[in-house]
C-alpha cells in the first residue's frame, strides 16, 4: 500500500511539474469573468485559447473551450483561479505585471503557487 501511494505521490508530481514548465504564448486581446449563480463563465477574444484550466484545490480541470467560452463550475467549492492554453498546449503569459491583454471581472494572482502566475475570478 505504501509503495502504491508513493508512487501516486510522484507521479503526480511529474505530471504537476510538466504543467509548471511548459510553455508559454503572448496575445493581446482580453479575457472576461462573469459570474452567473456559482458559475462563472469566461470568455477569450483576440488570442488563440480552446482550453480553460480550472485548479481546484491540488489538482486542475481542463474544459474545452467553444470559441472562446469556458465555464468555471462551482466556484464556491473550487475556487476561482484558472489559466487558458492554446491548441498546441502552451500557457497564456502572465506576469505581476505589463500583460498585453485586458481583463474584466479578472486579476492576476501569484502568490499561491511557486510555479507562476494564474487568472483569478475577481469577488
């Protein structure tokens, strides 16, 4: 049972360290939150985006993106904080500071991770 569990434990570390490395892509355009219920609907124009990635808790939910249109559920249970990949599977760019991007009923957060920074649906 012992090695079973370590083995979990490592190979989530693995797969979670990818996702910390991979690469990134600018765009300008904008990305917009608008919480309807405990939903939150988010919306990516001008940029290249088909995947939203919700982290919830320590892990993270990739949702298929329709033109641009994603839905963050249950945010009360699974928090806010997201990040959009494009279709060769390369991170939007976010920095604390000078994104090229707009954001609306969205911040930027990175202080909860060491491995970069995400969008958070803002309260």
């Amino acid at each position: 049972m012992h090695k079973v569990l370590s083995l979990s434990l490592a190979t989530a570390l693995v797969a979670f360290t990818g996702y910390a490395s991979a690469e990134t892509f600018s765009a300008a355009g904008a990305v917009t939150a608008v919480k309807t219920g405990d939903d939150v609907t988010v919306t990516v124009t001008g940029m290249p985006a088909v995947t939203l990635v919700h982290f919830q808790g320590q892990g993270i939910k990739p949702i298929a993106m329709k033109d641009g249109v994603g839905v963050l559920a249950k945010v009360s249970e699974n928090g806010g904080r997201f990040q959009v990949r494009d279709a060769a599977g390369k991170w939007l760019l976010i920095t604390p500071s000078g994104n090229t991007f707009k954001m609306v009923g969205v911040a930027q957060e990175c202080h909860k991770s060491k491995a970069g920074c995400a969008l958070e649906v803002k309260s």
